[in-house]
C-alpha cells in the first residue's frame, strides 16, 4: 500500500510544489485563509519589511567589502583581492568603524530595500487570492527589479566618488 506524503504542515507533498517565492520547490507554503485573517495586512508587510533588512545588514558586510574593493581596483588603487583581506581586517581590527561606515549602511540600504520588495510582493500575493501565478512573478520582478535598480545606481555613484580614482588619487596627494 503507498500512502501519500505528507509535509510537515499535514498538506500532500503535491501542494508543496506551488512556489510563490524564491528557491525552487517548496520553498514557500502558502497559508490557509484563515491564517492569513489572523494576521493583518499591515504587520504582515512590516514584518516583510523588517525580514528583509535583517537578512541584507547579515550579509551586508560581505557584500559591501567585496563592492568596495572592485570599485577601489577598477579606479587603479591596486588589486581586488589585496582590497578584499584589507575589508575583512577592518571588520576584526576596527569593528565600531567598519559596522558605522556609510558605505556599509548604503549596501544596507540597497539590499534592504531589494529583499524588503521581495517580501512585500509576497505578501501582496499571497493576499490577492485571484492573481495568477505570472502576475505574481511579474508583480515581484518589477518591484524588485526597480527598488535595486534604482538603489543600486545611487550607492554606485556614492561608491566611485567615495572610492574611485578621485579617492585615490587624493590619498596620494
């Protein structure tokens, strides 16, 4: 006898192949109707929001001492990967001003406000019951497509005067 498996949630396997977000199947479980009437629309979009600023400020760091060092290399002020190892010992040797950086708080930003659409667009479509699955993704696609964008250009702009050739060349001077 073959019996049906199950997700942890008691919903048969099939049902989980239904993906809303990101990460390939079943990486998302929509809730009932009544659970989402327990909670209300508005705490549900701000905890998307505050999820997607805590997942960018964790990875944060990272990304933002990879951008500075290829800004940094792209304008001539040496190799990439010396830039890289000088970001990280900056993180261990000088915590309060690698973590207070305005550079880090624009990576902060960018990837915050990127994940926080994401989240946002989830929620929007998890509530509209009588959307369809590609207007949900193309819903997604444009939100965050557009915050990361728009974010993104202004950070690299931000970046190439902060550490470009123009800061390079005033550290020689």
């Amino acid at each position: 006898r073959v019996e049906a498996v199950t997700a942890p949630h008691g919903r048969p396997a099939a049902d989980r192949e239904r993906v809303m977000g990101g990460g390939g199947p079943a990486s998302f479980t929509p809730r009932t109707p009544e659970q989402r009437a327990r909670v209300s629309g508005i705490v549900d979009g701000a905890v998307a929001v505050v999820s997607g600023i805590g997942a960018a400020a964790a990875v944060s760091p990272f990304l933002a001492t990879v951008d500075r060092a290829v800004v940094a290399a792209a304008a001539g002020n040496g190799g990439v990967f010396r830039h890289i190892a000088r970001g990280f010992a900056e993180f261990v040797t000088k915590p309060r001003a690698a973590f207070t950086s305005p550079a880090l708080g624009m990576v902060v930003g960018v990837y915050g406000l990127t994940y926080a659409a994401a989240n946002v667009s989830d929620v929007v479509g998890e509530r509209r019951a009588n959307a369809s699955d590609a207007s949900k993704a193309a819903g997604k696609f444009a939100a965050t497509t557009g915050a990361n964008m728009g974010a993104g250009v202004m950070k690299d702009a931000a970046f190439a005067r902060m550490f470009g050739a123009a800061a390079a060349f005033a550290a020689r001077s």
